[in-house]
C-alpha cells in the first residue's frame, strides 16, 4: 500500500472535529438541562400572568 491520499487525511480530520463539536454541545446541554428551574423563595401566584375577562364583549360594526 501507498501512502494515503489527501482527501482520506482531509475527511477524517473533518469528522473527528465534527463528532468532537457534537459531544461537547451534548455535555453543554446536559449540564444546563434544568438551569432556571429552582425555587429562588420568590413566591409565585396562579393570577400574576394573564387573566381571562370575565365576559366577551361584541363589536358592533
């Protein structure tokens, strides 16, 4: 055998960088998985988002 052409050399490089940048997204994201899901002691009541009126009201056109 000859030695290895270029291209091989060029496309394993490649995928090595490539599997290299897809664990550690992997890691990344498991370790930020539940990031912001802590009770922080601020209390936190049903109605302090929206709240749906309490009758629809028609538009006369």
């Amino acid at each position: 055998r000859g030695p290895r052409p270029a291209w091989v050399t060029a496309g394993c490089l490649v995928a090595f960088a490539l599997a290299i940048t897809l664990i550690s997204f992997m890691v990344h994201r498991l370790k930020n998985k539940d990031e912001g899901n802590y009770d922080m002691g601020n209390e936190r009541h049903a109605n302090d988002g929206y709240q749906k009126p309490a009758r629809q009201e028609e538009c006369e056109t």
